[in-house]
C-alpha cells in the first residue's frame, strides 16, 4: 500500500493537541517517550505500515501505535436517515526527542 494513501489526515482536536504536547520521562522499564499524534488512517492499513508512512512522511522515529476502529454515525436529513462510514484512528507515540510541528 502507498505510505501516502495510509495516512488520510491529521486529527487536530483539542484532546490530540494537548496529548501532543505531553511528554513522559523515562523509568526503570519504560524509555522516555515524547507526544502522542492522531491521524485517521486507511481500514486496511497495520500498524507497521502506520509506523513506517509516518516515519517516512514526517521524518520522525515512532515509539509505537495504537489503532482503533471507528462506527459511522446515524444521521438524518429531513425523514431520510442514513449513516456517515466507519474509520480507522490511529495515535502514533514519538520518541522523546522528536516532534511534529503540524500540532
């Protein structure tokens, strides 16, 4: 699959914003971590085709990556209802030392 086609777009939300500029320190059994970034992403895509594309387009090292899938809303329009599609989320963790000035 084309790294470019994996990430969709970027989640900027105010949850996303104020988890991007968190940042951990290290401990016994866990290294330093930096911010945690969403993007929705492509269904089929696997977490190592996430790490990969968002390594590739941002130049960055990823810590690791959480996916989760999303259901689609019920929406009505007048007395029609239909539903908007399911998703992909995905939040990337960076390594410490690096960040994403896209947040």
């Amino acid at each position: 699959m084309n790294m470019y086609r994996v990430i969709r777009r970027p989640l900027v939300t105010e949850k996303g914003t104020h988890q991007s500029q968190q940042s951990h320190a290290a401990t016994k059994s866990m290294p330093a971590r930096g911010g945690a970034y969403a993007f929705q992403v492509d269904p089929a895509a696997t977490k190592p085709q996430i790490k990969l594309a968002v390594e590739k387009i941002y130049g960055v090292k990823v810590l690791s990556v959480r996916t989760c899938n999303r259901k689609g809303k019920e929406r009505r329009v007048k007395y029609k209802t239909g539903k908007t599609p399911d998703w992909k989320k995905a939040v990337v963790v960076l390594r410490s030392e690096h960040h994403i000035d896209l947040f």
